[in-house]
C-alpha cells in the first residue's frame, strides 16, 4: 500500500499524544517533531519528560512538550487539553492521537480464572478492570475532550471542506485551512479475538466499534475526521515475556511501519475514516481478508496462503458499503428535513414525540373502555 505523504503538511500542526512517553507514542512525536509540527505527550509515566527533552534535542525542535496525564481521570485530561491549548503557538489543537494503552495480564488471568469464594465471602471483592479503565474509559474521555476542542481550532474547516479545497502553492494559504483529526490506536486484537486476554480483546474490539460509529458521523456533526491504525505485536515496551515467549521464531511488526501509517493519516486530510492495519508481512485468506492458518482455496483458485505485498493494508473497507451510507443519508435526510420544514415544524415533531407515550397511555385507555 502506498503510504507516501508530503511532511510539510505536518508543519506548523499542533499535535497532542497520550501515552507518549514511550512505544508508538514516542515514536509519533519523534517523527512529527522532527517534521515541524508542535507535539505535546501526555503520559502518567514522568519518564515522559526526558522523552521530551531527547526529542527536543534530537530533532532541534523547541516546540515539543510534556503534560502530566492520567487518561483515566477526568480532571486530568481535561487539564491535558486546556495546557495544551496555552502551549499550542496558535491557540489550537489540530490532531489528538489517543494513543495510551494497557494490557494486565494478571487482570486477564483472574478475570477467566476466579479464585475469590463468591458464595461464602461476606463482602467479595470486585475484579480490577483497569485495561478498561486505561482502554475505553480513558480513549472515550480523550475522544469526547477532541470533539470539543478541534471544531475550535483557528482557521480550520469541516475535514470535508478541506479535503476538496484545491491545493495552494503558497505556505502560509496550505497552513490556512487548519485540521481537526482524531487518530484511533486500535489492533489486532480488534479485529481477531486473544485468546485468554479478554479485557484487552474487548477494550480493543471498543475502539474499533468507536471508530466505526464516528467515522462518518463527526465529519458531518463537526467537521472532525476520524481514522484508526490497528497494529499486530510490535516491538515496543507494552511486549512483556508471554507473549514474545509465545510469538518465538515469528516476525514481529515494526515500529517504523506503525509511525508510517499514522504519519500519513496525520498528513493527508484526504484520509477520512480510513482503517490501516500494520505487521509484519502476513499470508491472507484473500476472500475474507482474514488472517488464519490455512484456507484450502483462494478466490484466484490456487492453494493455502496468498503473501500481501507489504507491511500495511486497509481493514473494514466492507463495512462503508451498508453501514456507513445507511447513516449517511440518515443524517443528511434529518438535516434536509429540518431545513425544508424550519424550526417549527422541528419542534411540531419533538413536542409530538414527548407526548407519545401520554397519547399512547391514552388511546390504551380509550381502548380497555
Ligand atoms: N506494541 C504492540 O504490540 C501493540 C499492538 C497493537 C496495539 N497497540 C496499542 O498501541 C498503543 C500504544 O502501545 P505501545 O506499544 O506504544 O505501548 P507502551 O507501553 O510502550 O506505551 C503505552 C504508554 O501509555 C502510558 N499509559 C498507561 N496508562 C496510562 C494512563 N492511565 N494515562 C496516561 N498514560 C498511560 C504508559 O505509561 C506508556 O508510556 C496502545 O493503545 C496499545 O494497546 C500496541
């Protein structure tokens, strides 16, 4: 797949990360510091200052920053967002990359395995669910927080406004039409279940059903486009032994080949509602797109795997075709209603449906009589 993108177009953007401090998170500010844009990474991990400071040193970019960020407290992130909007050199925020994320282990072996006595212990314990606090909570909180923040952006317009604006030669008319971009860190385990690591599949499958819940609704409510990448084990510090134990002798992804998805989906605001997957080169079941042990016959005939040609392909493209343009015209119909008929005959209708269930008490009424 062709993910050749123009880093110009990352200059100048004020970029905000969770979970930056290390892992992709780190990576991200790298790449996009280094490209000019400002990079503000959030992390509970105070190790997140001297990412900071290397990034700054490395890329010779001043513009890189840390904030202090417990996704999963509400004041927090809301502090995250509102320092950023001070730090950020044009009082905006172009592109939130909800990036943080866990997976406990040990949380997952108690979760399948109960060892506390449920039917004899006065006062059981709750299980601990913090890959869901840190996973959903955590993403849901950041993810609401953008929605707020990028429509505000100086200067920016709709993602689809943008998009099909023609392109300009000068620097300063491209830097005009600002961004409003949330990116999605999914997995594979979005799309595929792991096996004994329930919290963390079910966290995962959430983000993806996030994505495909917003991917044509905020465009069109806030102008916001939305993409996701969805990454197989990569080598990074969220790795812990089990699972490089169990992946021996497999290749892993590559960090590089996650930072390329992302940096393209940051860079072309043509990228509206795009799904990427990343990993090492994987062999495919070429008529579902699954990935799994052996398949008989490929669509083309021949016998067992088909090798994709790179480390990245498009997930999820299907689910456009019924889904997506079913919500599309819902929306566009309800705006062209409102429109059409005004705000009376809006308000004739939503005073009719609060007296529904009155009128339906009602008519029961009249009926039993
Ligand atoms: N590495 C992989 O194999 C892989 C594969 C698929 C998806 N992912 C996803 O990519 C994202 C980043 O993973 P990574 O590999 O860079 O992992 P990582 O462990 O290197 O980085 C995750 C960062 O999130 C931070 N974090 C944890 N809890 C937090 C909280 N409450 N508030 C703020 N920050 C918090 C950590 O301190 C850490 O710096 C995660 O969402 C992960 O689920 C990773």
């Amino acid at each position: 797949m062709d993910l050749t993108y123009d880093p110009a177009q990352i200059k100048g953007r004020t970029i905000l990360i969770t979970g930056g401090a290390s892992g992709f998170g780190a990576a991200f500010g790298t790449r996009w510091a280094a490209a000019g844009a400002t990079v503000i990474l959030g992390d509970i991990n105070p190790s997140g200052e001297e990412v900071t400071a290397r990034i700054r040193q490395e890329t010779q970019n001043p513009n890189v920053h840390f904030i202090q960020l417990d996704v999963t407290s509400w004041t927090s992130q809301v502090n995250f967002f509102r320092e950023s909007l001070r730090l950020s050199p044009h009082g905006g925020i172009d592109t939130v990359v909800a990036n943080a994320g866990i997976n406990d282990g040990r949380e997952a072996s108690n979760f399948e395995n109960p060892k506390v006595d449920y039917l004899n212990d006065p006062s059981p314990p709750a299980p601990s669910f913090k890959t869901l606090d840190v996973n959903i909570t955590g993403v849901m909180y950041t993810v609401h927080l953008a929605l707020f923040f990028l429509p505000k952006n100086p200067d920016s317009k709709p993602c689809r406004e943008a998009a099909s604006a023609p392109e300009s030669e000068s620097e300063s008319e491209k830097l005009l039409g600002r961004d409003r971009h949330i990116l999605l860190l999914g997995s594979v385990a979005s799309l595929h279940p792991l096996m004994t690591q329930a919290p963390y599949t079910v966290s995962k499958h959430g983000i993806l059903g996030l994505f495909r819940c917003l991917r044509i609704s905020a465009p069109i409510s806030a102008g916001v486009r939305v993409n996701i990448v969805c990454p197989y084990y990569t080598d990074t510090p969220f790795m812990q032994a089990p699972p490089r134990a169990l992946l021996a002798g497999c290749p892993l992804g590559k960090i590089e080949d996650v930072v390329d998805a992302a940096s393209y989906l940051v860079a072309d605001r043509n990228c509206i509602g795009r799904s990427l997957v990343t990993g090492p080169k994987l062999k495919l079941d070429p008529s579902t797109g699954g990935v799994g042990p052996e398949y008989p016959e490929n669509k083309d005939g021949s016998q067992g795997f088909q090798e994709r040609e790179g480390p990245v392909w498009e997930c999820y493209l299907h689910d456009m075709d019924p889904a997506d343009i079913f919500t599309q015209r819902m929306l566009t119909a309800v705006h062209t209603a409102v429109q059409v008929r005004g705000w009376f005959g809006w308000a004739y209708d939503i005073a009719g449906a609060l007296t529904w269930p009155v009128r339906q008490w009602w008519n029961s009424r009249s009926g039993r009589r």
